[in-house]
C-alpha cells in the first residue's frame, strides 16, 4: 500500500493513504513511500526516492503528471514563503497544522502518483539497502539541534574577521541537513540553509558543545590508504600507516612523517605520479579488479560512470565515504536506548555526544569502528568538551 507521509518530524504523526488522513490510528502493511521519516521506522518500508537514485520528485515525475506537479508545487512553495514572512519556524511546527487539509490531500495523491511510477519503472540499485541505512542515519542527525555558544570562545571575537565568522555561526542554523546524493562518489555534503560542518574553518568548531557531557572523536588511520590496502588485498599493518610506509615503502628512516605522509597523499591523488613504485601500492592490478573501462564497482556495490584519468581516486573515495556511513549505521544501533548519540560526520570521523555516564562503552565503540567489512582499521580516538579542543585517548 502506497502512503506519505504529513511531516517528516518525529513528533509530527500523520499519514495520506488511500484518500484519506490519518493522524491516530494507521491502517495495517503501508509499504511503500516517497522517502525515510520518522514515522517509517519499519524496516519492510521502501522508498522510492532511493529507488531512483536520488532524484528530486520533479525530476522523477512522468509527463503526464507535470503540469499537476508544478501546480501543486507552486501552491506549495507560496504556503512555505507566507510561513517565512511570518517568521514561522518549521522545525518547531507540524507542516499538517498549518497547511489545509484538503490540499495536502491533494499534494500527497501526487506524491502517491509520482510514487507508484517510480517503483513500477526504475530498477532497484543494488546498494539499495545501504543508501536507506545511510538516509535512517543521516535523517537522525538532521532532526537534532547541535548546542552552539560563544561559553570560552573569547579569541574568536578579538580579531573582526572572525568575529564576523564566529557571529554568523551563532546567528544561523543550529542543525546539520547532510546531502546523500551530493557527489558522483557518495561523499557526503551539507546542503544550502545548514550548518556547513565539512567547510567550516576549524576554529569555529569551538563554538560547539556537546549537549551531554563529552564530544568523542574516531577517526581511521591513515583511511584512504587502508582501504587501498584492502582493495589491493593486503594485509592492514597494526602501527601507524604513515610510520609503516616509511620504513617499508620509502625506506627512509631519516624522514620525519609528516614528510613521508605528504609525498604518499601526492602519489595517492595524481594519477600521473612515479614518486611511489612498489608491487605493494599497484594502480594498475587496483583498477583492473574494480574498473572496467566506463565504471568502478566498489565493495558497497555503487556503480560509478568515470574516466579512466578519475577512476583511481573515485574508487578509492568511494569506498572510504560508504565505509564510514556503514560504521556509522552500526555505531548508531548500538547507541539505541542509551543517552549518547552520533552527533555529526567530517569525511571518515564520526563524533559521538557521550554522556558521561556511559563512559565504559567507548571501547566497544571503537572496536564497532575498527572492524569493518574491509578489515581491522587502526583507530585514533580524541575527547573534549568542544569541537575544537579535542584530546588523544590511548584506550
């Protein structure tokens, strides 16, 4: 049974189906929707806007729903600018309370229209079930507001430049909207409206605080190169990568290791670079496994259109993104039931808000993080009570 959903806030219940409203008691097997809310926690439910990769419901939409689309769509985008005039904040109301109900049943046949077509003529993609882990994920974090103060941040407002900086973070969006379908290869991006965690300078970040007690910070080990070690099917040393390719790969026991890290990352990221040659990092024996001409085929079953210039760093790019949603997924599951939640995601760290009375899951955490469908990933682990003043522990 096709149905959509009112709102996509947790304590916003209600549901289209069949021509009607329901805000209370909810008719039995609603199977399919246009995409993940809270009210979809039902692992059976499938969403048509993953099943189409991605596409926005204009774009999906079949010509002869358009013009009733765009008609709807208007209407609807007017209801949205009146609520902005007004001042009115959606995340603190239900979009059902505001909007007339028989033009939300109207839109939402749409969407049930829009629906059906989609599931009846796109193929599932065959990473189908991590993008709608990825989307239960990153939905979570959308809905939750980030504590955000200027408590101990007095260097930020001595110099007007950052001020200014500091000032329009504390002014703007509290939240992070991460964009799934932001990039070719699945690394995530914020979207416009949200805070832009994976841009901002890294000073800011102290304007962030945890809403419990500690912000607890993982992060691989040298990520890229790891998961170009499990895609070439070597082992993962258990030291530092950058220290193991020093002494085994550049043999050179005189360099210091910022050094040695940078000359790998120039070699990892220019196709076109000799600086490494050894049988143990091999390009070619990589991309003839994942790569076949036109597309890479990673591990997480995403099939990417590329040029063979690009394919190395897709791949490798690729896999690492998915790696760490996949983790991320499991962290959260674990997380179920207890005060400490996943609070945001940069690239291959994911930072927890622990409270401090939990403190005695960190190590299992880390072990969740560690063992990865790739292998055992070494995992670096830091602690502070903001963003910015983060802290190694050694556990």
């Amino acid at each position: 049974m096709i149905f959509q959903t009112l709102d996509d806030k947790q304590q916003c219940v209600g549901v289209y189906v069949d021509g009607r409203l329901h805000f209370e008691e909810f008719p039995k097997d609603l199977h399919q929707t246009w995409k993940y809310s809270a009210f979809t926690k039902n692992d059976d439910i499938e969403y048509a806007w993953i099943q189409c990769g991605g596409l926005s419901m204009e774009k999906a939409c079949p010509d002869r729903l358009q013009e009733e689309l765009e008609t709807a769509s208007r209407k609807f985008r007017a209801y949205l600018r009146s609520f902005e005039l007004g001042k009115i904040n959606l995340r603190e109301h239900c979009v059902f309370e505001l909007i007339p109900e028989d033009f939300l049943m109207q839109f939402c046949e749409i969407k049930n229209k829009i629906t059906q077509h989609v599931f009846e003529n796109y193929e599932k993609p065959q990473n189908y079930e991590h993008l709608k882990e990825a989307s239960r994920i990153l939905y979570k974090i959308k809905h939750q507001d980030l504590h955000i103060n200027n408590k101990d941040c007095k260097n930020l407002f001595l110099k007007s430049a950052s001020r200014k900086d500091a000032q329009k973070i504390l002014n703007g969006p509290n939240y992070i909207d991460y964009d799934l379908y932001g990039t070719a290869t699945g690394r995530l991006t914020t979207k416009p409206g949200s805070l832009p965690i994976l841009t901002m300078k890294k000073q800011l970040r102290k304007l962030i605080k945890p809403t419990n007690d500690w912000f607890l910070s993982l992060d691989y080990n040298g990520a890229e190169i790891r998961t170009l070690l499990s895609l070439s099917g070597k082992d993962q040393p258990e030291d530092d990568i950058h220290a193991w390719n020093l002494v085994n790969i550049l043999k050179r026991s005189d360099m210091p290791r910022e050094e040695a890290k940078t000359i790998f990352f120039s070699w990892l990221y220019n196709p076109e670079s000799k600086i490494i040659n050894t049988e143990y990092y091999d390009r070619k024996k990589v991309l003839d496994k994942w790569y076949d001409g036109e597309y890479i085929s990673t591990p997480f079953h995403r099939r990417i259109p590329v040029d063979e210039r690009r394919a190395f760093n897709y791949l490798i790019q690729s896999t690492t993104a998915d790696l760490v949603i996949e983790r991320a997924s499991a962290i959260d599951r674990f997380l179920e039931g207890k005060r400490s939640f996943i609070s945001h995601i940069v690239h291959d760290e994911i930072v927890i808000d622990l409270d401090n009375s939990e403190r005695e899951i960190v190590s299992e955490i880390k072990d969740i993080f560690a063992n990865n469908k790739l292998g055992k990933f070494m995992v670096n682990i830091h602690a502070g009570q903001d963003y910015f003043d983060l802290n190694e522990l050694r556990i």
